[in-house]
C-alpha cells in the first residue's frame, strides 16, 4: 500500500476530490498554506493499494486546472505504508 500526497491550489481541490472518489478512490482533504505567497493550497491524503498509483496520479493529472506558465499544478509525493489500520 502506499500514500498519495497531493499539494495542489485551492481551484482544483473540488474537481480533485470528487474525481478521485468517483474512481474509488479515498480521500481527505486538509487545507493548507503554502508557498512563497502563502497561497492557500489543499493537501489531499489518498491511501491506494500499489497497482492503483499511476491511476490516481493520473486522475490528478487530468483533472488539475492548466497552471500559468512557469507554475506548477500540483506537487506529489508518493510514500509506502507499512500498515494501515480502520479503528
């Protein structure tokens, strides 16, 4: 299993997350600042099984609103989970 972390602008985050979930994917989305202007930005946590990786980042890929040139449209960080746990 491994851990999507997504950091993306606050414009996509709805597109975003309504996506990922329409391809069964989970998220949880935890607002954020970042950034040299402190943009308001959305963190989104997506826990996916590790064949499912390259489908969720595509998800984000495509979803993601075209950024001004020079400007990146989301930052991705992609962990391993050594267990995970539903209490």
């Amino acid at each position: 299993m491994k851990m999507i972390i997504a950091i993306l602008r606050d414009v996509d985050s709805d597109p975003v997350t309504r996506a990922l979930t329409a391809g069964k994917f989970r998220v949880t989305r935890i607002a954020s600042t970042g950034g040299l202007l402190r943009r308001g930005v959305t963190t989104l946590l997506v826990g996916v099984d590790d064949g499912k990786v390259d489908v969720a980042i595509q998800v984000l890929k495509d979803t993601c609103c075209p950024a001004a040139e020079g400007e990146k449209r989301a930052t991705v960080f992609v962990v391993p989970v050594e267990r995970f746990e539903q209490v």
